[in-house]
C-alpha cells in the first residue's frame, strides 16, 4: 500500500515538472494581486471610503480594500488622516499622529478618480491620505487627479511657523516603516503654498507627485510606481525665509527611503516660486522623450509580470500590469489534462496549472462503471454477475452478495425454509442445513446465482445434541 502511494505521488510530481514545461507561466499575463488580508474590510464607494478615520467602525489602523473604481469628483476631498486634531483650527503646527493613518490600504487593482481637496486655507495635509505613520502600506492602487489639482495651502499657522504638505497619494509619511508599492498617479497637478509674514517665522511647502514630504526618520519603502503630474510648492516668507521644496516623486526627504522600479516623465514639470527652494528628483529613472517605449530604458523593472508598455496608453510610458482592467486575485487555470485515466472500478486524476502564479490544482475522476452486455463488461471484458458465486453460512448468519449487472435486479431464493434473501442480496440462513441457490434476474431477463450451502457450527452441534435442543426448538 505505501510503494502504491509513493508510486502515484511520484507520478504526479513528474507530470507537474512536465505541464510546467508544456503551460510555461506566461510573460504576458496579468501577476494575480493576492486576496485582501485577513479581516480587511471592503470598501465599495466614496461613502465608505470617508468613513476611514471618521467612523469608530473605520479605524486609522484598519485593514480595507477596494472592490470597485470610486469617483471622487462630485465634492472636495478630506484627507484620510488629517494629521492633526482640528483641520478648522489654526496654531496646529505639530503633527498629531494619532490622526495618522497607520493601517494597510490595498486597492486590489482598482482607481480612485477626479481627486481635488475641499478649498481650506488651513489645509496643512492634502492628498488621497493626508499623514502616514505606523506601519502602514498602502498598495495595488491608482489616483486620477482632477484638473482642479491637489493643493496644501497654509495661511500663518501661528507667528513662528507655517507648514504645508501635498502628495498625489501622501501628503507627508513621518516616522515608523512604510510601503507603498503597485501605485500610480497621474494628471492635475500637486500644489502646496504656505504663507506667513511674522518677522522670523519659518515658511516652508512641500510637493511631490506622490508624496509631499518623508520626515521623522523611519523607513519609506517604495516599490513599482510611477507619476504622471506636475509639481509646484510656492512658499511666502520675511525676506529670506522661505523655502519650497518639491520633487517629481518625493517633494522632500528627511528619513531613509527604498526606492525600487519607480519612474517618472522627463516632461514632468516640478518648480518652486523662489530661489531659497530646493528641486529633488527621486525617481528610479526621469524618462526623456526620446526613450519611450523601450523596455531596454528601465533596468531592473520586471516587464514579464510587473510592467508593461502599450504605445497607445500612457504615451508609451510604462504601466503597471494591476491597471489591466482592475485583475482579480482569481487564478487563471490552463485546461485539465488527464494524468492517469478511469477504468470500470478504479478512479482516474486530472491536473490543471495556473499561468499566472504556477498554483497546481488536481481533481479526481470518477471510475467509469461496468457496461452490461450478456454479463460481460462491454468495456473491460470482465464477467458480471453475483459475486460470490457460492456461498457457505452457518445457521442464523448472513451476507451480502453483490453484482456488478447494470438497473434493477430482482432476488429470489429456490429453497427459502434454508437460506432467505431480500431485495438487497441479504441472504440468511434460517434453516440448520441444506442448500439453497439464490438467483438475480434483471429487467431484461438475465439471471446469476449463488449456491448456498447452511450447516451448524460445533457450538450449535453441541447445544442441538447434548443440552438445550428441547428448549431452543432445534
């Protein structure tokens, strides 16, 4: 039984090493974005999704993912994370992480279209999440501004400060360890403003295309993203005192950072309004126009499951393989090959692979049952009828036969004082001995049978004779 076994486990690990061979994974299909994380909760709308971080059910450090588009450009957006304890209030000058969003975002492949902020001028954090701290990752998402622009726009904080952070995902990430990885934004344009005149106030502004600002220390990871946008951070101070920043990815970045496989446009537009500013470029590569769509440009991205480029999307820039019509986390099986094939009376096994990911998934095959034509298997030629074809029983015992003819059979029994038989091939001996033949005829006609002998055993022999056959009416 066990070198049975190890023979079929064998067998099936060989046939899969062989399917990998003939459905190699392809290299032009769609990587399968994982399922949501255990407990995340869906997020189907703009309704929900304003209720992270509003709504005791929806807390900063939750687990969401997206199940649809969503349309952001009916209304003004609030932040996910406002980053501090009152956005109406001014004098808010530290950041209030308690307000941060910590939690993990996971798009599924979807888009957030037509972000714009609600106008305030105390917006001190503007983008999709306003602050990002923790733990968080925020992953398998793309951001579509609306021509009205992301803007931060800071307006004397108090007489010392004023601070204004705009991202096209993040307005600032401070402190912790966090990813962003699978994300794209694209069109509008990222703007952040900050103004105060006090004499010896800091001003300062920060603008990227995806990220206004990294501080606090902690790690940024960034992996396969790309912008899309235009940047400008404009800052108003006394004389000499402020300072911009903006960059294409990151508009500034006071912390460690981990970028991998991220680009962006060379005719990106990133400016600042003064000479005090300071202009980061960030990204993997800063792509010039003469080298769109060659694959060649971006060394180590991963073009097989990660990217691609379709000259008539993105103006031949790279995209992610996620925007592909939003893929789910289903796998995409090839057809079901037959490893080892049915007989009459044993099952067979099929296999099939995912191209997507090589996930193997294998099944069994029923036994394909005996064909009746005159009691023989029209199929494997084996001779049908009742099984066992004699039968010996001592007195009062019983057994069942069996027959391996097709439809409905019919049991009878040619001396029934010996051995009876029900219409479920019960046969019971019910007399001390003698011989009885046990027949089953089907619709059509044909008959098998059973020749059963009954007898007693010793015990009985003994008790019939010796002591008890009076009483027990032997």
């Amino acid at each position: 039984m066990k070198k049975s076994v190890c023979s079929k486990i064998l067998s099936l690990a060989l046939v899969a090493v062989m399917l990998m061979v003939i459905f190699p994974l392809s290299k032009e299909t769609v990587a399968a974005i994982a399922a949501p994380e255990a407990g995340s909760i869906p997020i189907p709308d703009r309704a929900t999704l304003a209720k992270i971080g509003t709504d005791a059910s929806y807390p900063l450090n939750g687990k969401y993912h997206l199940t649809d588009n969503i349309d952001l450009s009916s209304a003004g957006w609030v932040p996910i994370g406002i980053g501090v304890t009152n956005q109406n209030v001014r004098n808010q000058n530290n950041r209030d992480t308690s307000k941060a969003f910590v939690g993990t975002f996971d798009g599924q492949g979807y888009t957030i279209n037509g972000l714009h902020l609600l106008e305030n001028s105390k917006r001190k954090y503007a983008g999709l999440f306003g602050l990002v701290s923790g733990f968080a990752t925020i992953k398998n998402v793309g951001v579509n501004i609306h021509p009205n622009g992301v803007t931060a726009r800071i307006a004397r904080d108090d007489a010392t400060q004023s601070y204004a952070y705009a991202g096209g995902l993040i307005g600032e990430v401070y402190a912790g360890t966090v990813k962003i990885e699978n994300c794209y934004v694209k069109g509008g344009k990222i703007y952040a403003y900050a103004s105060n005149l006090d004499i010896g106030a800091i001003v300062r502004s920060y603008a990227g295309g995806l990220i206004g600002n990294h501080d606090g220390g902690g790690t940024l990871e960034i992996n396969n993203c790309y912008v899309v946008n235009n940047v400008q951070a404009d800052a108003n101070g006394p004389a000499g005192t402020g300072a911009p920043r903006a960059g294409d990815l990151i508009g500034y970045r006071n912390g460690s950072s981990i970028l991998l496989g991220v680009y962006s446009p060379a005719t990106q537009t990133v400016s600042v309004n003064k000479e005090t500013g300071d202009i980061n470029y960030s990204s993997t590569f800063r792509i010039p126009a003469t080298q769109i769509g060659q694959k060649s440009s971006y060394g180590g991205f991963d073009f097989d499951r990660i990217w691609d480029i379709i000259t008539s999307q993105n103006d031949g820039y790279p995209i992610l393989r996620v925007e592909s019509g939003n893929p789910s986390s289903e796998h995409t099986y090839s057809n079901w090959t037959t490893i080892t094939f049915p007989t009459c009376t044993a099952t067979g096994t099929e296999i099939r692979v995912c191209t997507d990911c090589g996930e193997m998934e294998i099944r069994t095959i029923a036994a394909l049952g005996h064909t009746d034509a005159n009691w023989y298997c029209g199929r494997c030629g084996v001779r049908l009828g009742v099984s066992p074809t004699t039968l010996s029983l001592y007195y009062k015992a019983s057994a069942r036969l069996t027959i391996s003819a097709t439809g409905t059979v019919t049991w009878t029994s040619s001396n029934p004082t010996v051995a009876t038989v029900d219409q479920s091939g019960y046969v019971t001996a019910v007399g001390k001995s003698g011989a009885a033949i046990i027949t089953a005829i089907t619709l059509d006609g044909q008959s098998s049978t059973c020749l059963v002998n009954v007898s007693m055993n010793i015990f009985q022999w003994i008790v019939y004779y010796l002591f008890f056959g009076w009483l027990w009416g032997f």
